[in-house]
C-alpha cells in the first residue's frame, strides 16, 4: 500500500481535518463573514472606549500624558478631622452631579415624547392616506437636516430678540413682552427637549410604520370578526407585534439622546449657569476647553452604566421576539 493511500485511509478514518470543517461548518461561515466588521469595531469602537476608561484612572490632560491615579477622578475623601471630611472628584462636584439629573430628565422627557408622537404619526401614515408617500418625505425632512444647522435655525426661533414665536404671540396679544427662552434654566430646558423631539421624530415614526407594514392584515380581520374596537385591536393585535421593535428603536432613541452633543452645545453650550450641561458637554468642556483629559473621560466613563442599562432593554425585546416566533430563548 503506497504512502497516499495509507494518507487517504487515515483522512477516512479520522474525518476532515479542522480547518476543511471551519470552511465548511454553516456556524463558522457566518463566522468569517463577521471578522471584517468585527475588526473594525474593535479598531474604530474598542479601542477608543478602552482609551477613554484608562484617561479616567489618570490624571492626563492636554499636552501632558499623566500617571495612574486610580479613582481619585471619581472619588477622592481628605479628612481634616474626625467630623471635617470633604469628598473631591466627581462625586463631590455638584455640577457633575447636576449634569446627571439634566441628562436623565432630558432624555426621559424626550424620548417618551418622540416614541409618544412617532407612534401616533406611525399609525396615522398606515392608513389609507391622499399623497401618503409625500406626506412620508415631508416628515423625514427634521431627520435628514443637519443637525448644526438644525440647532442654529432654532437659536434663531428662541433668541431674546428676535424671536419668531415671541413676535408672534406678540402680535396676537398674547403676551406684553418676549419670552427669555435661553437665558431662564427652565426654558432654556424645555427649549432643547422640544428641539430634540422635533428632530427625532421621524427616526421613530418611520421605523415604527416600517413595523407596522409588516403585521399580517389577516389577524385585522378576524379581530373585527370577533367584534373587537379600535383600541383594542391595537391592544392587542398591533402593540404585542411592535414590541420587539419599539424596544429596539426606544433604545437606539435612549442611546441618541442621552449622548447629545451637537444641539445642546450649539444652542446654549450648557448654560445660563450649566442649567443645560448634560454629560456629553460637560466632559468636552472639561476635557477640551478646559484641558483636563483625565475628569473629562471620567465624566464620559459614567455614562457607561446607563448606556449598558438601555442596550439590556434591547436585548430583553429581541427575547420576548424570539418568544413571540415560537423559539426558545437560548
């Protein structure tokens, strides 16, 4: 017997060799279709985290790579007596802790606003609708403008002066004087979130009437059989089906407007005195302006655990989707 076919019985014998299954296996195909992108993020996504949460162990900043300090941007306690303790970093700085309670009531109200407002819109674009698919266009048009020269055009609307809604209300008598939007925290609060809202909107409304198109008219029908109303055909018919992709597309709009930048930083740059700083600008301000790297990726750090907080929101949606189709939630 010649050395190939003694090859040839031990290749029979043994089964393929590993890297002819790893070409083979449908599991590991899916596998190196993923590698490229796999390896982009971690060049372009990974990496940076990484870098982000090792500057906020350090005491970086511009020009200066700094040392290891550990927590001590986080949390850092002096005592200079048994009842005289001051707490220094983030945890001691009342504008950072400001800058949370702003972030998450802006992206609270917000985000209940646009799923609020989208859902509606989506429900009403899915009927039956003269110049439907102009109507579609126009609402997209807030989601496609960028985003500077969204938050410019809206400085102009709340500016002191020249306000188009304080002159109007103006006109109509409404009001004796103009509205000082920007320069009151609380307007200048309310301001953003219906800025934000009335940008992302749209994101909402589409994906939601994508979701809707996709509910068979079939199960419409047999609840109108059974004599079911309005309401409760979206009960539960239409809101048990959305509900895989109302968490994704709430957590994609929890994740867009909890980091907002652009907006906030081109109408108001956190104030009047930081009454609108949320996380993200406060860590720029610190960061850049402000020289200090290591307390701005602290700050940038934090928002890590809301940030995984509403990913797991997601991923409990696409369970309950897998529930949904009859499969197991392996």
């Amino acid at each position: 017997m010649t050395d190939s076919t003694l090859r040839r019985s031990a290749v029979a014998m043994t089964g393929p060799g590993l890297w002819t299954r790893l070409n083979n296996d449908r599991n590991w195909l899916g596998f190196w279709f993923m590698l490229p992108a796999a390896a982009i993020l971690v060049l372009f996504l990974t990496y940076p985290l990484g870098l982000g949460i090792w500057l906020s162990l350090t005491d970086a900043s511009i020009g200066n790579p700094g040392k290891f300090v550990g927590i001590l941007n986080f949390y850092e306690k002096e005592c200079y007596g048994p009842d005289d303790c001051e707490i220094y970093g983030l945890f001691g700085d009342h504008v950072f802790w400001q800058s949370v309670w702003q972030t998450i009531f802006y992206t609270t109200v917000a985000s209940v606003a646009k799923f609020a407002i989208g859902l509606y819109l989506a429900l009403l674009l899915n009927n039956h609708l003269p110049f439907k698919a102009i109507l579609r266009a126009v609402i997209l048009l807030p989601f496609i403008v960028p985003t500077v020269l969204s938050a410019i055009a809206f400085w102009w609307i709340y500016d002191a002066q020249f306000s188009i809604i304080s002159w109007s209300l103006t006109k109509l008598g409404l009001i004796d004087q103009y509205i000082d939007f920007l320069g009151d925290p609380w307007n200048a609060r309310w301001s953003l979130i219906f800025a934000n809202v009335w940008r992302g909107v749209p994101f909402v409304a589409i994906t939601l009437l994508a979701g809707l198109q996709t509910v068979p008219p079939s199960l419409y029908e047999a609840a109108t059989l059974d004599g079911a109303g309005r309401w409760q055909m979206f009960r539960h018919v239409t809101f048990p089906l959305l509900t895989p992709i109302i968490a994704v597309v709430m957590t994609f709009s929890v994740l867009f407007t909890f980091t907002d930048f652009q907006l906030i930083w081109a109408i108001t740059r956190g104030g009047p005195a930081n009454a609108t700083h949320l996380m993200a600008t406060l860590s720029y301000q610190r960061a850049i302006l402000g020289g200090n790297m290591g307390e701005g990726a602290a700050i940038s750090t934090a928002m890590i655990p809301f940030l995984l907080a509403a990913i797991m929101v997601s991923w409990f949606g696409l369970q309950r989707r897998k529930w949904q189709q009859g499969e197991s939630d392996d």
